[in-house]
C-alpha cells in the first residue's frame, strides 16, 4: 500500500466514523488505532481536530471524557470525492479463483480499518486486498458494497471481521460467516475455512 492511498484510505475511515456518530465528528474511541494516522493527516491540512469547546459538548453527549475527534476538511472532502471518481480499471467478473462479495457499510468500515492497519498488524491483510476494498462500488438502488475476492483473500476478511467481533461488535463476522460460509477459527491450524467449490458460483 502506497503512502497516498494509505491516507485515503484512513481519511475514509474518519468520514465513515464521523457518520456513524452522528454529531459531526469521529470521536477517540472509534479511531484509537489510528490515532498517529489521523493526526498525521490533520498536519496535512486533510483533518480537522476538535477544539476545546467541541470536546467538551461531546464529552458531554457521549458521558465520558472524548479526548479528540477528528473530521475531515474541505481539502479532505474533496479527495475523498476525487478519489471515489477518478477513473478505475473495470471490475473483474467472478471466476474460477475469485468471488463476488457484497458487504453492508458497517462491513466495509470495518473492512478499512483493517487495511489501514497494515503496518502495525503481525497478520496483515492478503496481498491485494487493501486495492480491492479501496476499489469497492456501490451497486445502485442498495445498501451493498460490491468487491471481488480470491479465497486467500476471503480468509483475509473473515481474520479482519474476527479482530472487530473481539473488539466489540459480532455483526461484521456473522454476517460474513452466514453469507458465504467463511470464518475465523484461532484453534483451528486451518483457521478460516473456505469451501473451495464454492468458487465461481453464487450461494442460493
């Protein structure tokens, strides 16, 4: 993963925090374990932090002490459109080695997360999956995010969406698990298991 688009894809990661709060920002919690990241971008004039009056209006919301929140700027706003319409390769169609996954937002934010922890992680994600969550559209008139995976790849995801269900939240996970029947299993030498002749073809 390039510096930039590492920065995309944080950058992305605060606007998705800053909607799924609901008050403007993306608060601490949300973003702890990118905290150097966010603050890197907001020397780059890409995220704006939260000033003493601010924290103290969402520290008083969320009733505990919010000791940042991050949004991103203007400048920040615009790369994130610019980076969403920019011209992509065409999509590759399903086949013997890959598979079309449709992911709900809360997936796809967790998801970026992930990636963007690339560095730091001692199991970071498959080669290529940063490129292809970066590359995920949005199929008209749903709420789905569309990617295509190779089946390393899905085990990658389903690793990404167990370090989130040890966080806090099982959705990501279960929702994985029961759409496409791969899952995180630490005791398992396997540990995700993927039904290789599920490959090329749609679940019914």
């Amino acid at each position: 993963m390039t510096y930039q688009n590492s920065a995309v894809t944080v950058l992305q990661l605060v606007a998705d925090c800053q909607e799924a709060a609901g008050r403007g920002w993306a608060l601490d919690g949300d973003l702890r374990s990118v905290k150097q990241r966010v603050f890197n971008l907001a020397a780059r004039d890409l995220v704006e932090l939260a000033g003493r009056e601010d924290r103290a209006e969402l520290s008083a919301w969320e009733g505990r002490a919010v000791r940042w929140a991050a949004r991103p700027t203007p400048c920040g706003d615009d790369l994130l459109l610019y980076s969403r319409l920019r011209p992509q390769p065409a999509p590759e169609e399903p086949g013997p080695r890959l598979r079309r996954v449709e992911l709900i937002h809360s997936q796809l934010t967790a998801l970026r997360l992930f990636v963007a922890l690339t560095d730091q992680l001692r199991v970071p994600p498959a080669e290529g999956l940063a490129e292809r969550v970066r590359g995920a559209r949005r199929e008209p008139g749903t709420n789905r995010h569309v990617l295509y995976l190779s089946q390393e790849q899905m085990a990658s995801v389903a690793y990404g969406f167990w370090l989130r269900k040890m966080s806090g939240s099982a959705l990501e996970a279960n929702r994985f698990a029961r759409d496409y029947d791969v899952a995180h299993h630490p005791a398992d030498p396997e540990a995700a298991l993927v039904d290789p002749d599920s490959f090329g073809s749609e679940k019914s």
